[in-house]
C-alpha cells in the first residue's frame, strides 16, 4: 500500500500524521542514471485539508550518489527537506497519489551541476581542482562559442 494515496474526502479534520521508511525503489531512477538511491526515503509529514488544497507540511529525508561533474567520480549527497512544506490542489474526486510531489522535490533538491566538494556525507576537494584554467574575463564578455580568428579570416575575405 502506498502511503501517500490520500482521499481527501476521508480526512479528519486534524489531519493524517504520516511516517516511515520507503525503499529507493521510491525514487524510480533508471540504472544507467548518474544519479542514484543510496538510502530509504524517510518522512515524516502531517496532511491536511485546507480548502481546495490539501496541506503537505514536515520532514522528508534521504541519501544519493552523484556523479561529479568534472572528476566523473561519485560522492555521496544528504538531501534533508525540513521544514518541507507542498500545497497541492485538490482537482478530482477520490484519490490523490502525492508520490510525484515528494519525490520531486526531493530530486530538485540535488544540485544542478553536482561537485565532489558538494558532499555533505564525507567533504572532500575534488581531485580535478586545479586542472582546468578559469576563464579569462575577456573570454567571459564574448559570445559562447565565438572564435575570432574565424571572424578575423572572413574579414579579411571581403577586403
């Protein structure tokens, strides 16, 4: 049974007190995914009508591998929601299935552009520092994948 199938229409008016642990299955993430479940969903929440919506408020908690993004090795990410708080309006009779909203914003909780110094499981400097020239900020000014020597040889076509 999945514990985030809500019938409004069945809820006390002092809401539901939902808590446990779902295994990283819960996060539907293919295989070949950089990133990867390394721990069960823990959450604690409290729903509750409010209205037109239903009310999601509490603590969602789990664990990832990431795959960083200049070294290409892995490090692990907590993602600790808490206070968490969603409002999801209530469109049909019956049924809301809320898994899509939890494990949403627990995946847009991860970093975008995940790095090595990112981990909060076990900090570490990436072994890629260091490697790679920052950008001159002459080069920053210009269009992305502008190269004037391009530009200076087809100047030069039309004199």
């Amino acid at each position: 049974m999945n514990p985030f199938q809500i019938d409004p229409r069945h809820l006390p008016p002092e809401g539901r007190q939902l808590s446990g642990v779902l295994p990283p299955t819960f996060f539907a993430l293919a295989e070949d995914d950089p990133v990867r479940p390394e721990s069960s969903l823990k959450y604690e929440l409290l729903v509750l009508r409010d209205g037109e919506d239903l009310v999601l408020t509490g603590h969602l908690e789990a664990e990832f591998s990431l795959e960083c993004g200049r070294c290409l090795e892995r490090f692990r990410q907590r993602v600790v929601l808490d206070p968490f708080a969603e409002e999801i309006p209530i469109e049909k009779e019956g049924t809301i299935d809320l898994t899509e909203v939890v494990r949403e914003d627990i995946l847009l909780a991860l970093p975008n552009f995940p790095r090595c110094e990112d981990g909060n499981v076990d900090p570490r400097e990436c072994p890629a520092e260091g490697r790679f020239e920052a950008a001159s900020p002459a080069a920053a000014d210009e269009a992305p994948g502008a190269d004037k020597g391009v530009w200076d040889a087809l100047d030069q076509l039309k004199n």
